[in-house]
C-alpha cells in the first residue's frame, strides 16, 4: 500500500472542482489498495463533510496558498505521512511551489487546464480537455507521462455507475437540470430559474443542483420552495449521476462537470464561468453534444434562457447531441488511468 497526498483547495471563490476530480482518483486508488490524505489551505464545510463521509483524511496546511508556508508545510506533510507520491491541483501554484514540491523525491501529479507554458515540474500530466494533445506539455513538462483527453475524464463513482446503466431517450427524460458547479460564484442559479420557471414548457420539469459550498446555498432551496411542484432544488445531492440521467438537457458550468455530463450522453448548455473553462467549453462544442454561452463579460441570464428554451423544444437535436456524447471516447474509466498512470510514472528530476 502507498500514500498519496492530494493537495487542492476549495472555496466559493475559486469552487469546488479540484478536489472533487482529485476525489475521482482517490476512489479508483483505494480500489487499488492504496491510501489517500487530502491537504488544503482552504476549505469549505460542505467538502470537509464529503471528505469526511467518504472516509478520507483530512490535513490543514498553513497559508497562503502557493507562498513560503504553503510549501514548507506541503514538503513537512509529505515526509511525515510517508507519501510516496502527490497530487496538486490548483491555479496558485506558481513554478517555485511545484519545483519545491517535486524536489521532494516523490511521483508528482499535476493537473493542468490552461496549457499556458508554464512549468509543472511534475512526472505525470492529467488534461482531459479534447484539445489537450495540442498543448505544449512536452515543454511544459519534458519526459512527463501525458494523460490527455477524455478518456482520462475523472468520474466519480456514483457517475461511473450511473454512466454503465441503461440510457433512456431524450423523449423518456423530463428534466432540465440546472448546475453551476459547488460554489457557483457567478451567481447564475436563482436568476436562471427563476427565469426558466417564468417561461417553462408544459411537461418540463426544473431541477437546480446546489453546491454545498455556495454561499446562497439556503437562498436558493428557500426560491424553490416558493415554486410548483414541476420545479425542484437539490442542495449538496448526494444522487447526482441518477439526477443527470434524468435530464433531458443540462445547462451547467463548463468545468469538470463536463465530463460528468458527457458520459451521461445528456445535450448541454455549457456556461463559460471562468477563464479556465473557456477552450475546453468551445472545443467540446465543435464535438457536437453541447453548445457553449460565455457569461464572463455581464448579464448573460438572458442568453442562456433563449439558448435552453431553444433546445428543449428541438427534440430531435437533443438526440442528435445524446448521440454525439456517446460516441465520445469516454468510457467512464478516466479515474482508474490516472490511478495507475501515477504509480508507474517514471520520476524526473527527483532529489532526495
């Protein structure tokens, strides 16, 4: 058995995404007999309660995030749990923290989105973005084990279950499911509802998804308690592949949700919500099971209401772009790769 460190944070500002992905591989990694600890700066209660119900450990490491401290305290927890290797997740890391973090002598996992040039001293690279392959990881990180594309999409377990059942017809799935990601910082989920339950289509129900880690979390299920029966808010779902099965139409935040989605073969309206989700959101556009709004330049409630409503009606789009999603190259194994790519990655640069 081997530790591993997953170093990632969370909060309603930066979301939710990258422990919930560093989540997926710790799954498959204790199927394999192995053992995870989870370390972050910050945090939200809504994730150290999943963490916790999952029966991960948990490790406060001292701030801010990517400085001195942060470093020190990461490097500390390495050599005091006996890791044999880390995960780090996040966009505060600059190149001093990850050259740090690999001269610890130990495998090193990063997982990139931007693809920007900057160096990530790591043995092993997850970008499951479509795109990916065309992004300069060989100077990003030279001799690196490249795992690009979405056949190393992280799912979580009860997606990958979800994903291996039987999928209904876009005609036998009544919902439009509303997910801004765990934190939603835009704020988008109660204007969009409130405005899609305004002009909701007869037999159309609405499900909004909260986050556990949104600040409007309690807000939110208060707005759907004052609308009908067609219409329902799910704070913190602990059945979130069995929700998404039933959709008919997503309309969700472009970020790892994508993947979620995708194996689930549910048509999307992705909603651009930050930099990051940008080329992976238009890239996955062109592939033909999702369309793409950009709400990073103001009010974009309106243009993804006329974008959902023009979906919903289009029956037979919706199947066409059900159909797109499952040809994909997206089993729902992603998790299980990554698991095994970062024990038998080759170490580079390592210093004891």
């Amino acid at each position: 058995m081997a530790i591993i460190l997953a170093r990632a944070d969370a909060s309603p500002a930066i979301g939710t995404g990258h422990v919930m992905r560093c989540l997926a591989v710790a799954e498959a990694l204790r199927d394999d007999g192995h053992e995870v600890v989870f370390a972050a700066v910050e945090s939200t209660p809504a994730i150290d309660r999943r963490l916790d119900s999952e029966g991960f450990r948990r490790i406060a490491i001292a701030g801010p995030v990517g400085e001195a401290a942060d470093l020190a305290a990461t490097r500390s927890a390495l050599r005091r749990e006996h890791c044999a290797a880390v995960m780090l997740d996040g966009y505060r890391f600059g190149e001093a923290y990850r050259a740090g973090v690999q001269a610890a002598g130990l495998r090193v996992l990063a997982w990139d989105d931007l693809g920007d040039g900057t160096p990530l001293h790591a043995d092993a690279v997850v970008n499951a973005a479509p795109q990916a392959h065309r992004l300069p990881y060989d100077r990003m990180a030279p001799g690196a084990l490249l795992l690009l594309g979405p056949g190393y999409a992280p799912l979580r377990r009860e997606v990958r279950l979800a994903a291996r059942a039987g999928r209904a017809g876009i005609a036998e799935r009544p919902v439009l499911l509303l997910t801004f990601g765990g934190s939603d910082p835009l704020g988008l989920t109660g204007p969009v509802l409130a405005a899609l339950e305004a002009v909701r289509p007869e037999g159309c129900r609405l499900v909004a998804v909260v986050g556990g880690s949104n600040p409007r979390a309690a807000e939110l299920a208060a707005l759907g308690d004052t609308f009908g029966s067609g219409v329902a808010v799910h704070v913190d779902c602990p059945r979130m592949g069995a929700v998404m099965a039933e959709a008919g139409l997503a309309v969700s935040a472009g970020g790892g949700t994508m993947g979620e989605l995708a194996a689930l073969a549910v048509p999307t309206l992705l909603v651009v919500t930050a930099d990051n989700q940008a080329a992976a959101s238009a890239e996955a556009a062109t592939l033909g099971w999702c369309e793409a709004v950009d709400a990073r330049a103001g009010d974009a409630v309106p243009a993804i209401v006329t974008a959902a409503l023009a979906l919903w009606k289009d029956g037979k789009r919706r199947e066409r772009m059900a159909g797109a999603a499952a040809a994909l190259p997206l089993d729902g194994e992603g998790a299980g790769r990554i698991a095994r790519a970062l024990m038998t990655a080759r170490l580079h640069h390592a210093h004891p």
